[in-house]
C-alpha cells in the first residue's frame, strides 16, 4: 500500500480527524483523514481504492479492537468521525456511480426508546463498511420502518432497544415488517438483548456490537447473492 494510503489508515484506526484535531497525542499537528483523503484523490488514487484498501480495513481493525475489549467508546467515535471526514470528499463517487453501495441498513431505535449512542455508532460503523444507511432515528414505530421498507424493500433492518420495557417493542415491528415483506433480514441489538431474545421473537441475527452487525450484514448479502 503507499504511503498516503497507509497514513489515512493509521488517521482512522486511532481516530485523527484532520490537521487541527488534537487527538490522538501521537499524531498532533500531523495531518488527518480529511487531508489524507484529499491528497490520494488529488495523487490520482481512486475513490474505490481509498475506500478498499484504506478506509474500509481500518473500521474493520477498529471494530474488531472495540470487540475485543482493546479500546472504547469514545476512541471508536473518534475513529468513526474520521471516517465521516474521509467519506465527505469520498460521497459524491457514490453518488455518482463510480462506487457501488454493498445494500442499504435500514435503522432505529424502537418506539419509547429514546437511547441512540449504541444506534449512532453502528450507524457510522456500517457506513464505514461501505453500505447506504438510512437513520429513522429514536421512538421509531412499525408504520416508520414499514413505509420505509416500502421505499427501499430490499433493505436490511437494524433495531435497537435499551430499556427492558422497550424490548416487546422489537417483536411488534418485525411482525408488522414481515406482513409487508417476509424476507426481509432483520438484525437486534441493545444492551439488554441477547441472542435469544432475538431468537424468540423471529429477528434473523442478534449482534452485540457494530462489528457483529457488520458482520451479519456481509452474510446476509452472501446468502442473497
Ligand atoms: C446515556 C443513557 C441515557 C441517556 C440517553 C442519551 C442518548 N442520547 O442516548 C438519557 C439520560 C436520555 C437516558 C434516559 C433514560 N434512561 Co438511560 N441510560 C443511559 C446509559 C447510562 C448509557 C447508554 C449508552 O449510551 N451506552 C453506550 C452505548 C455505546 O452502548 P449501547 O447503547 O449498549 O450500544 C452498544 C451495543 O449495545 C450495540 N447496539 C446497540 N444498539 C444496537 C442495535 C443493533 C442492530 C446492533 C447490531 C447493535 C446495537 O452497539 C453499541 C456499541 O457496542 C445506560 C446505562 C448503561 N451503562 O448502559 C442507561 C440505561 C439504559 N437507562 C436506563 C433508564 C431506566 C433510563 C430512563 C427510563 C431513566 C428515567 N427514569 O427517566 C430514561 C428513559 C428514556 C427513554 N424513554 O428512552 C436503564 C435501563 C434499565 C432497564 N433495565 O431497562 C439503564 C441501563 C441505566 C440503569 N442501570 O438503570 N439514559
């Protein structure tokens, strides 16, 4: 890999935003994935190329290292805000073509729930990934994620649930989502969900993490293929 490439690597995994982000330590006053990316664009490296081989591995380290305990919350926002820095000058070859989406995430926090810390970050984890992700946000009932599927009904739907008293909730909207389309692949997820919980009320993958989710996604999409 060069060495621009290398460098928005490295931006990603310990979350260097751009050149005036003090964090992470090692890397104050070096430039971020916001100049990286625009220097391997201005180089002539492809955008598929940055994405391949530079964006995309980095989340993956960074999801794998969140999985294992290795770092926490805010070093994964901080690497996932690096990734939306790259992916502002990165977007508008998706846009136009040059970069195919992998398929879209559908997601939200279930109705009474307001929690989005957890959705948020695996919102921008699955982006990262290389999928188009549409946010319906917190207290999403099943007439949201219904009309939502009705506009993009080869979506893959992603809930989450923190409370205890919320988590019914999840089974309310995968029978209303399995009405309208029953192959539709549906993933849960929240703190006190498990997976079987996930099994019980007919979800097709429970996910503990971002990475998971990503994870489920790809096969998902292997199986369909
Ligand atoms: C922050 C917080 C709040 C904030 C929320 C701010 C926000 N914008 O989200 C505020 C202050 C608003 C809040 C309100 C309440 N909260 Co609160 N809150 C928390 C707290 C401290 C942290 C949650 C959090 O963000 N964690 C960090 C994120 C990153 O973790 P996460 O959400 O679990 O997500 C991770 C995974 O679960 C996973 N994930 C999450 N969703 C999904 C979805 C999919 C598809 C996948 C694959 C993965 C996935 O990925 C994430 C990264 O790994 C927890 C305690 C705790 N330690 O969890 C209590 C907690 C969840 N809250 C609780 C309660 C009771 C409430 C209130 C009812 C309090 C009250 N009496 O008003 C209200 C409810 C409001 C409502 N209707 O939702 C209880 C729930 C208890 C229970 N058994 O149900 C907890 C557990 C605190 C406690 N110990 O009592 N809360």
């Amino acid at each position: 890999m060069s060495e621009i490439l290398d460098k928005l690597f490295e931006c990603v995994e310990f979350g260097k935003i751009n050149a005036a982000s003090p964090y992470p330590p090692q890397l104050k006053g070096q430039d971020g994935a916001s100049e990286y990316t625009q220097k391997a664009l201005a180089q002539g490296f492809s955008p598929a190329e940055i994405m391949d081989t530079a964006l995309i591995p980095a989340m993956t380290k960074v999801g794998q290292k969140f999985s294992e305990n290795k770092i926490f919350v805010p070093q994964m926002l901080l690497s996932a805000k690096a990734m939306n820095a790259a992916l502002v000058y990165i977007k508008p070859y998706f846009s136009s073509g040059e970069i195919k989406r992998k398929g879209t995430f559908i997601m939200g926090t279930v109705n009474g729930d307001l929690h989005d810390i957890g959705k948020n970050l695996v919102c921008m984890m699955v982006e990262g990934a290389g999928w188009d992700v549409i946010d319906l946000g917190v207290d999403v009932g099943p007439e949201k994620f219904v009309e939502s599927l009705k506009q993009h009904p080869d979506a893959y739907v992603g809930m989450s649930a923190l409370l205890t008293t919320t988590m019914p909730n999840m089974k309310i909207i995968i029978d209303a989502i399995r009405e309208v389309n029953p192959k539709t692949k549906i993933i849960v997820g929240g703190a006190p969900v498990s997976a079987d919980f996930a099994a019980s009320i007919g979800a097709d993958a429970y996910a503990g993490n971002p990475q998971e989710d990503v994870e489920a996604l790809e096969r998902f999409r292997e199986e369909c293929a």
